[in-house]
C-alpha cells in the first residue's frame, strides 16, 4: 500500500497536467479555428493536440523553467526532490514529499477506485462496440467488394464505415441508384483516408480520460471535421444541390458507435452551411499559430504543476557555477553561513574542514558539505532528526579568490514511526530489526541506517548488492515523521 500510494499520486498529477493541456488547446480550436474550412489541418490540429496532452506531462521542464523552478524551492524553503543517498546498496529518499494525512491517502485510494471502476466500464464498453462489429462483418451479406474496401448490406446499424468496410442499412438500398453511389462514395472518403483510426485513438484515449469532458468534445469535434473533408471531397464530383438533399434525406439517422464514421449526425445543419460558404482565406492560416503559445503555456503550466518524474532541481543541482573555470581550483577566501540556527558558524566551519587559503572548486565543496563521514555538515542535522535538511551554495570571485555563501535549511526533526521489512521469507522481522538496532519513536539518523545497511550486508543472510532502505516520510497533525523501508533479498 504504502508503495502504490506515491504510484497513485503521481498518476492523478500526470491526468490533472494532460487535462489541462487537452483544456487550453479545446479552448483554441474552438475560439479560433472551428469555423475555418481548413479542414485537413483542423483534423491534424486535434490529432495533434491530443498527442502532446499525453506527452508534454511526461517531459523534463525546458532549460528556460530550470533556474525559476530553482528559485521558487528555495524561496519556499522546500525541498520538493531530496537528495538521494546512495552507499554500496541503495540507501534513497522517496520523489514525493505532499502534504499528507491518514485521512488524505485514504481519499488516495478512494479516487483510485473510482477511476479504476470508470476505466473498466469504458474499456468494457469499448471491446463490447468492436465485437458488434466484428460480429457485423462476420454475419452481413457482402454486396461489393473493391481492393481497399468492401460493402456489406446489414439491419442492425445505420449506415457507417469501420477501418475498410462499409455497412450499408437495408433501407439504403430503396433509395434511387444514384444516391445509393453518393452513399457509398461518402463512405469510401472516409475508408481512403482513414478516419477509423483517428476516432479509435480518441476512443483510447477517452477509456484513459473517462471522467474529462473535453474528451467528448474533441470526438465530437473530430467527428464533424471528418464530415466536413467528407463532404468536401463529395461534391467535387457530384452536385452540390443533389448532395445537400441527400444529407437533409438521411438526417433522422444515428450512428451509435462512437467508433464508426456515419453519413449523418445531429450537427447536419453545420455540416449544410460549411459546403455553401466562402473558402477561408490564406490569412486565416495565420490562427493556427495561436497553437505556439498554447503549446508554451502547457510546457509552463505542467512545470509547476509538481509532477516529480520531471527533472526539478535536486540537492546535487544546486550549485552555482558562475564565473568559475571548470576545474579551476581557487584559494577559500572567506566562508559565510547563512540560515543556520542549530549549530554556530564556527562548528560548521569545523565539520566542513576547510581553512582560509586551500583551494577548492564549488564542486569539492559541496562534496564536503554532503559527504557521508562521521563528521560532515549534513550528518551533524540528520543525525539529530533533520530529514528535511539541505543547503544551497553560492560563489563569487573577488581578485581571484573565491567567496562563499552556504545557506542552510534546517527543516524540522522527524521522528521514526514505522519499521517494514520486505524480502525476508527465512529470516523474521525481527531478527532483523535486532540487528539493525534502530527503534520506533527515535530520532531519524543518517548515520544509523548507513550502519544498518553495513550491518545487513555483513551478517551472511542477504545478498550485499540489493539491501535498500528507503525513508518515507508523511505529515501528521502533529508533525512529520517517516517511516524506514528495508528491502532485501535473501540469498
């Protein structure tokens, strides 16, 4: 459970970023290019749209965010992506550090089942579609069949296309020659230019965002810009007059699945009105470039929307490489500590080892500041409880020389709340809580579990190589604590 909860939670935040992407770039086809008779372009437009809803949350924010992303942590004294500990084995701080309760991992679970309930409905629904039509071309009489699509007369549906097949509605075959060919010329439109799998796309991803709106509106969309590019094609080589009365003819029809093309829908008058009006002139491509700022907005707003699979800014990150030479060591002229309450100065500067004069890079130093001796600047806070613990390091050259700013968050101290062992089938629990010597209700201690870590590797029980231990730390009402995950693999 206590897995699958970070899972859950970065899966919402990845719908919650898409949604809004699929949101804005709805709201700009609509506003603006609806009404154009680009249609080929609208069609690409929507397809396209989608596809970046579902990719844009999964990409790293651009090199333009990083820095601000930098800025806005800090300033928030938030260390939203921890460092990650590593000695022999794994030793790791979990991605996610949200604001959590009890009462709020329960609605977690909650709003999981509700979406896990809606995704099967739709993909039942889904598979129940393509086997009425399976079971059509399985069961309908072939009337006419050319190398890219076949004709089928059947009495269950109203007259639609799938992939390359075409099923007529018997009653189709009362209606004069004539029509009859407008008909199946209609629907061969859509077989040549394969409209099937732009709606089976959208049906797929409709399944995965079964509970957002907009997805119904792009189908809808879709669909009627398939229509239109439809009936474009039509009537260059059949009368327009002739063809409009065909469509009025068949507009009490409906096609019930949302995954076939239909000669006719209840948006009949739109599709009447697109025929007979002006083409769009050359310069109405120009809305089409509303698409740039909308693809930058959904770039900004998934930035900051915190999804923790994109690459925001960690401890090892943050330091500032302005004006230094890389590799160029420089003599420490001077070290202030900014932020620091629990220890003096002067005890930092001592755990930090380095006096006025050595010469070091930015990149030395902060490998002291985080080193995982005895006697370094983050085990003095972690040590003591200070999970949350990081610091910030800046540098300027004065006459060639370098001037230190390390500014330290302390954070607040957390306290052990649970033990789980995974992976142990011959040795108990608690044996290996008795070998680690680390308690519920004590302080969390980074030097503890790298000695644990040691300690499991040594005793012969377990394979050295895939001992993990990873803290998951959660907010109470009263404060944070953490619980430690062991995970081991017996030999």
């Amino acid at each position: 459970m206590i897995i699958l909860l970070p899972m859950l939670t970065n899966f919402f935040i990845y719908l919650a970023e898409s949604t809004t992407c699929l949101l804005l770039f709805a709201l700009i086809y609509s506003l603006f290019l609806s009404k154009t008779t680009y249609f080929q372009w609208n069609r690409w437009y929507l397809l396209s749209s989608v596809f970046l809803a579902l990719i844009i949350p999964l990409t790293p924010s651009p090199f333009w965010l990083y820095d601000n992303q930098k800025e806005i942590i800090n300033a928030f004294h938030w260390n939203l992506s921890p460092a990650v500990w590593q000695t022999k084995g794994q030793l790791s701080l979990p991605s996610q550090l949200f604001e959590k309760t009890q009462d709020s991992d329960q609605l977690i679970f909650l709003l999981g089942a509700i979406y896990t309930s809606g995704f099967i409905y739709k993909l039942w629904s889904f598979i129940k579609n393509l086997r009425v039509v399976i079971g059509l071309i399985q069961q309908s009489e072939k009337t006419q069949q050319e190398s890219y699509f076949s004709v089928y007369t059947q009495t269950t549906m109203p007259t639609f296309s799938f992939m390359r097949h075409i099923f007529l509605e018997d009653v189709m075959t009362q209606l004069k020659q004539e029509e009859l060919l407008q008909v199946i010329h209609h629907e061969q439109v859509h077989v040549r230019q394969r409209h099937t799998l732009d709606l089976l796309l959208l049906e797929i991803v409709g399944i995965i965002f079964w509970f957002n709106p907009v997805i119904n509106y792009l189908k809808k969309s879709v669909k009627l810009v398939h229509e239109y590019l439809v009936d474009a094609e039509v009537v260059r080589h059949q009368d327009l007059k002739q063809y409009s009365h065909l469509l009025l003819k068949l507009a009490l029809q409906q096609t019930n699945f949302p995954i076939a093309n239909g000669i006719s829908n209840n948006q009949i008058l739109n599709r009447i009105t697109m025929l007979t009006q002006p083409k769009s002139g050359q310069i109405q491509k120009l809305r089409f470039l509303m698409a740039i700022p909308a693809l930058a907005l959904t770039i900004v707003s998934c930035s900051f929307l915190g999804d923790e699979n994109k690459t925001l800014p960690t401890v090892d990150a943050k330091v500032e490489t302005k004006d230094i030479t890389p590799d160029k060591k420089l003599p420490v002229r001077k070290i202030t500590w900014v932020g620091n309450k629990l220890y003096t100065s002067s005890e930092l500067d001592q755990a930090l080892g380095i006096k006025k004069g050595d010469k070091y890079d930015e990149k030395d130093i902060y490998a002291l500041i985080e080193a995982f001796g005895l006697v370094s600047v983050s085990n003095l806070y972690m040590d003591k409880g200070y999970l949350f613990y990081t610091s910030n390091l800046k540098s300027e050259i004065v006459n060639n020389e370098m001037e230190v700013e390390i500014t330290i968050f302390e954070g607040e101290k957390v306290l052990i709340n649970d033990l789980i062992i995974k992976g142990n089938n011959k040795v108990s629990k608690e044996e290996i809580i008795k070998q680690i010597g680390i308690q519920k209700g004590e302080l969390f201690n980074r030097t503890k579990l790298i000695n644990a870590q040691r300690t499991l590797s040594k005793i012969g029980y377990f394979n050295p190589d895939k001992i993990g231990i990873n803290p998951l730390p959660k907010q109470t009402p009263k404060g944070w604590i953490v619980d430690l995950e062991f995970v081991v693999e017996e030999k």
